[in-house]
C-alpha cells in the first residue's frame, strides 16, 4: 500500500482526482461519403420480405454506434432506432 506523505506546511491541499465521464450508451452523427453507401436497416429489408415486396434502399447519411457496434441509417430509420 502506497504511503501518504503529509503536505507541507503553507502548501495547498492535492486536488481531488478526476473522475472521467460517462460515454452515451448510444451516438448519432452525420455521415457523409463519396461512394454511395445504403442504409443497413433498408438493406434488411429487402433481405427479410423479397426483392418484389421490399421497397428501394435510400442512402445512409446517418452513423449510429452503440458500444462497438456501428450501423449507417437513413433519415427515416434513424428515429426508428
């Protein structure tokens, strides 16, 4: 166990340690690329109902990471998720 040494007299107290913040649980931000990207949840659209039923991917401009997670949405799944 580390010793405590005493401070000096006339010298100001050591300053209490900081604690670090809490990351959010869930991070939006605005995505932008040069190549088109699709929005994954359309993308799983079209995987679960068919290509007949399932309607057009839209592009991604949204990229949500939760933990190590990251999905690329568009406008309308990202207030979904």
């Amino acid at each position: 166990m580390p010793r405590v040494e005493p401070p000096l007299p006339g010298m100001p107290e050591p300053a209490a340690p900081v604690t670090p913040k809490a990351r959010p649980a869930r991070r939006v931000a605005r995505f932008r690329s040069k190549n088109r990207t699709l929005c994954g949840d359309c993308c799983a659209l079209i995987h679960a109902l068919g290509v007949e039923l399932a309607p057009f991917p839209r592009a991604a401009k949204w990229r949500v990471s939760t933990g190590t997670t990251i999905a690329y949405l568009c406008d309308l799944h990202v207030e979904d998720s």
